[in-house]
C-alpha cells in the first residue's frame, strides 16, 4: 500500500541539537525522519527516542553490511530501538539479509514489540555505470545488477529495497506492488545535483513507482527550506494517495 505522504526527510546534520531544530520545524509536514551515519554516530539512540517522543517515524539508514551474526545483532537492535524502518547492503549476499529479516522478526514477537520494515540498498546513487564496472568490477549492466539484488533481498524475505528512482519501474514490474521502493537520488530540476549521479525530479519517481522519496539537500540547502519542501509538495500533488 502506497503511504500518505511519500516524503522521508533526511537530518543530515552534524548533531543533535540542530536535528531536533528541523524536526520541530517540520513535523506538521513529514512524517518519517531519516537518521543516517553521521547524525548517529554524534548523537546515538538518543535523536530517536526524541523523534519518537515528537510523534514522528524513523527510517534507521546506517546501511549496514558485515557477516550474518554482527547484522542480525545490529538490526535486533533496530528492533528495540522502535525504527519504523531500516536498512542493510544487499551486497552483504542472502545469508545475511535473512539472519536479519529472521532477528527482526523473532525479536519483535519475543519482545511484544512491532516488527521494523527492512528494506536492502542496491546500488548507491552516487555510483554510475563506469564506476560499477571500473571501481567495483561488477560486468553487470546497472539495470541488471541491481533487479539481480533485489531479487535477493526479496527472496531473503525484506520488505522492500533502496534504489535509484532510475531503477523503481524495472524494480515494480518484476517484484509487484507490495515490495517497497525507497529512492534517494531525489532532485527538483531547480536543485543542485551535489554527489548524486543517478536521480530524477521527485514526480518523476513517484511515477516509476517509488513508495518513499528521500529528501535532503533539495529541501535543507534551499535558501528556505520549509518552502522548498511546500514547493516539492505541490509538484507532486496528484500522485499522493
Ligand atoms: O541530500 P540528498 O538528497 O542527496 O541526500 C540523500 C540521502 O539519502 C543521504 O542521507 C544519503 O546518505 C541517503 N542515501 C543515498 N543513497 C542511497 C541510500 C541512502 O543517497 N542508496
């Protein structure tokens, strides 16, 4: 089922105090708050149990890959946290996307708690087809490579994926409705494209059939951000359900 408001805003901020300045700025308008790396690693559980605390979701990106145990801890961990939603790398392989599927699962109903969705990241945004073959040796054409590892984190029984908004119609047509597409890569033709190599407007990927588009600096280093993201809002209209 498509959600009610598409839009994830990433707090891609150095620390807590200026998280918890945009959370309160936009909580009126977003529901899910994207706690990434960086915020984590200066912050820790504490900017998520604030969010929480503000009524807001969280989606957890710390994209995490390392062998099946350490994940399956990691995303147990998830789990307590009350995340709404995180991640791990699909090139982690199967073994791993299903030790943490099955952790969360096993955790949340010893625990009594809701079960977090667990979505893999295909490629990163920032890698394009050069580097995919030149930097990490990977013969696959970009669209091949990732509906092959979503294939894997479908079969390893995850919710959904991260992908270029690139990849969302391929990613659909093959894996049906219910698996969710979360697209970073998200820039208004009237925002910078920074680091990201593979995006499209926030329309756009909605059409090709994102679930969730993730916005960062399209909204955040806008002059005015709270208008940036009414603007985004408005270009979407339409294609909210
Ligand atoms: O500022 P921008 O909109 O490019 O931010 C995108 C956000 O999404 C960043 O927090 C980045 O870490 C995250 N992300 C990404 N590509 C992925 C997964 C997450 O850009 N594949």
């Amino acid at each position: 089922m498509k959600p009610g408001n598409p839009i994830i805003l990433a707090l891609d901020v150095p620390g807590y105090d200026e998280a918890v300045e945009i959370v309160k700025k936009f909580s009126g308008h977003i529901e899910v708050f994207k706690v990434g790396s960086g915020l984590f690693t200066s912050s820790g559980p504490k900017i998520i149990k604030q969010i929480h605390l503000m009524g807001r979701k969280v989606f957890l990106d710390l994209k995490f890959h390392d062998i099946p145990n350490t994940v399956a801890a990691s995303a147990a961990a998830a789990a307590r946290l009350g995340v709404f939603m995180f991640n791990v790398h699909a090139l982690g392989g199967s073994g791993m996307m299903r030790q943490a599927a099955e952790a969360i699962r096993k955790t949340s109903l010893d625990e009594n708690i809701d079960r977090p969705k667990l979505i893999g990241v295909t490629i990163l945004t920032s890698i394009d087809q050069n580097a995919l073959r030149d930097e990490l040796g990977i013969g696959l054409r970009m669209g091949a490579e990732v509906r092959h590892l979503a294939g894997l984190a479908y079969n390893a029984g995850l919710d959904g994926v991260v992908a270029s908004p690139e990849d969302a119609e391929n990613i659909r047509s093959h894996f049906g409705k219910d698996f969710l597409i979360v697209t970073p890569g998200i820039r208004p033709s009237w925002a910078a494209a920074d680091d990201q190599k593979r995006m499209l407007a926030p329309r756009e990927a909605l059409r090709r059939g994102a679930d969730y588009i993730v916005l960062g600096r399209a909204v955040l280093s806008q002059p005015d951000p709270l208008k940036a993201l009414e603007r985004i809002k408005e270009e979407i209209s339409g294609l909210q359900r």
